[in-house]
C-alpha cells in the first residue's frame, strides 16, 4: 500500500499496518503490575489494500484489526491480527480492494453478491466465553481469545438477523447482554434484545421511531430499563444513490430518550423530549427513586463523517460530559451539562454498569487538533464533582482509555487504566498503565510496543 496517499486517514499513525505478529512485550519503562491479569485488546480499522478512491476513503472503511496484550504474572505478549470476514476474504483471495466506503455510497456496485462488506471494526464486547467483535451494520464476527482467529459471523443459533450495536451492555447483576439494531429498512427503527447469559436470545421486540433509520451508536443500561438514544442523525442509502450525504444531521426533528423496560415492547417505551444534541457514547445510567439517570458525553451537533477539517475539529461537535433525570412519576426530564472539558471515549468499571457508581474515565480531546486525537486523560469522580486530568508529554496522542480491576479489588476504582499512546515525535508506540488511585502520577508501567499500533476505536479488558 502506497502510505503517502493524499488521505489524513492513510497517512501518519491513521495510516494501516501490514504485518500479524506474536511477540512478548520485552522492553518495559516500569513494571507490569502483577495484580494485572487478562486480554487488553484494541480493534480498529486497517486496510488490507489501498482504497479504490483514496481520496474518498474515510477512516470507517478499513478492515478491522485486533490487537491484543495478554498480561499475566508481571509479564505481557503482544499480537495482532485482522478479522476475516467474509469481504476480506474474497479481497484476499482477488489480492486487491473491491468495495467503496461510506463517503462512496452512490457508486457502490454489487460483488460476491455483497453491495458492500461487513468491516468488524468498531468494538468489542466478551459475553457467555465468546469474543465478537462488532460494527453495527452487520452481524458479530466470532474470535478465539487466544488467538484472534476468526470463526465467522455469530447469529446466535440464527435468533439475531438484523443489525447488531457495537456497544451491547452486560448486566453484572444478571449477566444478561442487552443489545439493539438500528434498521435502514422496514416499519421499524430500532430491535431491541436481551440475551441470558449463557448467550440464548431470551427477548427481542421492535420499536417504532419518528423517523425511519436513525443512527443510534450506543445505549445505557439500568437493572429495570434499556434507554434509547433517539437523535437527529439519520441514515439514508437513497440519498447517498442520489449524491447526498449518507448520515444527515436534521436537528429539526428533536431529540429524545426513550425509557424500555428490559423485557418491554415497543407500546412500552416511554418518551422523553430533551434538548438537541447528540450523544456517541454514555458513561452509566442507574435509578433513583421514581428518576432514571443517564450520564453521557454529548455534543450540540456532529456531522458523523466529519467530512471536512471544519468538523472534524468545530467545538460545536466536541463532546462534553451532561446529564439527564427522567422522571417516570412525571413524565419531566432535567437536563444539564456537568462539565466544560471536552471529552469522548467515556470508560467505567463494569462491574458498575447500571448502577450508581462514583468514577469516569474518559480522553481529552487535543485543542484545536483536526485529527480526532486526544492529549490527556480525565478522571470524574461523580460524588465530589472534581476531575484529575493526566496530561501527554507534547506530541503524544491516544485512543480509548479502558479500566481493568486490580485482582480481589476492594473498591471501585481499585485497578488500573490501560491503553495505546503514539508519540508522533518519535514515531513510536506505547501502552501505559496507570494506577487508577494514584491517577495523576502518570504511567506505573510503559510498554514499549514492537510494531507501530495505528489510532483506532474501541478497546475491552477480558479478565
């Protein structure tokens, strides 16, 4: 692959690796905690082979990789390795690139009988011993959390046939996965699903939206309820055929939460208009007495592409971190922000997920960068309404952040926060491992990584 391609997302630390490899993580600045124990791993997304039309390349459009540390006893290995779906496969097998991406839409063709290729690229989520990685237009692709092999899509004994989010939630009371799709056609706009925790769909319903393909990214979870984000991002393949843009913001048509009871049909949800915004990702959500609480990093407005460098770094689309109370006594909702620190990519310990909890983690966007990167990161501590910032040496830039508890944890923030910085000053890669209690310390451990681990989306810690 030409890396000098005239695309920011081709170029730099955006810019694919080549190589699979599997190789212990020797050259260490600190030491690995060894109450660390478990699978750090990080997909995004790496073209196999260079685009058809570069120029129009967008950084959604690659393949997914994987990479992964394996910690145990102080100790660390390293592997990568892309997730073969069935477009890759057939792009393997042709030895070059068949499919257009987003920005390409209305001139997609279709091959293999595919009008376009599931990527796997987005996130991850462990649930009944299965691996999935994630993109929400398509089905789940099993992998071997030993060796990242991919062992095809995963249908859940052909229960799930729509799309899938790439941010399930599982409950830690019941372990029960709770999971949506967003559709682009049919009378519905959104399946909702609940799957035991032995991985067997045990519910689904389909809701109604206003509006026919509404981009939902993520959800929020309590013990009672699932909350959908039902804002003004639509999804069009007509209007990406007749030259418009694929995902369109259309602030006119509001936005709101919807309020599912778990096992709850689409005469159930219960509505709640909010003030137009847009949410990508949710930091928890609980119960109070008759209120639902939702916490989230939400913008005042997104493009989703961010198709110029204007987007891509107006502050208008930079997320903040806000909150919701949703009465359901009332039927009112109280809104405002709780912070002016632009932030995304918004971490908890997941033992907390649907419960009050007192810590967020999350990356701080780099000012004025026009790349999404972030040069710091942020811990909220919710019952004080403080913040601990950690910010990068100049140069430095991250991805997602995750929690990983420290073995027999006592407290909620006993562990340690783990991810991969690139110093664009060097060239070279990192993970850093913070103690999450001794936050602005910096980094008890880096691992000076054997290959170069380009930016990329969703990260997940695998005990």
């Amino acid at each position: 692959m030409n890396a000098k391609m005239e695309n920011s997302f081709l170029n730099g630390n955006f810019a694919p690796v080549l190589d699979e490899i599997n190789t212990p993580c020797n050259n260490v600045i600190g030491e690995i905690p060894k109450a660390l124990s478990g699978h750090f791993l990080r997909i995004g997304p790496n073209p196999q082979y260079a685009p058809l039309d570069p120029e129009r390349y967008h950084w959604f459009d690659g393949d997914g990789m994987i990479h992964d540390i394996h910690f145990e006893a102080g100790k660390a290995n390293y592997q990568n390795r892309w997730v073969r779906t069935k477009g890759f496969n057939i792009e393997r097998e042709e030895g070059k690139a068949i499919w257009k991406g987003f920005q390409s839409l209305h001139e997609l063709e279709f091959h293999h009988g595919l009008m376009t290729k599931n990527v796997a690229n987005t996130a991850l989520v462990w649930h009944a011993n299965k691996l999935l990685a994630l993109w929400e237009a398509g089905l789940p692709h099993r992998l071997s959390l030993d060796s990242l092999e991919t062992l095809g899509e995963e249908n859940f004994d052909g229960a799930w046939d729509s799309a899938f989010t790439a941010h399930p939630k599982v409950c830690p009371e019941t372990g029960e996965m709770i999971t949506f799709g967003y559709n682009v056609i049919g009378d519905f706009g959104f399946t909702h699903g609940v799957f035991d925790k032995e991985g067997k769909l045990k519910h689904k319903a389909q809701i109604k939206l206003k509006r026919k393909s509404v981009m939902i990214h993520d959800c929020a979870i309590t013990p009672d309820y699932t909350l959908i984000l039902d804002m003004p991002v639509t999804f069009s393949i007509e209007r990406a055929m007749a030259g418009g843009e694929a995902f369109a913001w259309e602030p006119e048509n509001g936005a709101r939460i919807g309020v599912l009871p778990r096992f709850g049909m689409n005469e159930d949800v219960r509505w709640f208009d909010v003030e137009v915004g847009y949410i990508f990702h949710v930091f928890n959500a609980w119960q109070e007495g008759d209120e639902v609480i939702l916490e989230a990093c939400r913008s005042d407005s997104t493009s989703v592409l961010a198709e110029t460098e204007e987007d891509a770094s107006a502050s208008s689309e930079k997320a903040r971190p806000y909150q919701y109370r949703m009465n359901m006594k009332t039927g009112t909702v109280v809104e405002k922000p709780i912070d002016e620190l632009a932030c995304e990519f918004s971490r908890i310990n997941e033992n907390f997920i649907g419960k009050k909890n007192q810590f967020v983690y999350a990356s701080r966007f780099s000012a004025n960068d026009k790349a999404p990167r972030f040069d710091a990161l942020v811990k909220f501590d919710r019952k004080n309404n403080t913040r601990q910032v950690f910010e990068f040496d100049t140069g430095i830039y991250s991805g997602e952040f995750v929690f990983a508890p420290r073995n027999n944890s006592v407290s909620e923030d006993d562990g340690f926060l783990l991810g991969f910085v690139h110093n664009e000053n060097t060239q070279q890669s990192e993970m850093y491992i913070l103690d999450t209690k001794r936050f602005t310390d910096g980094p008890v451990a880096r691992i000076i990584m054997p290959a170069r681990v380009p930016y990329g989306f969703h990260a997940a810690w695998v005990e």
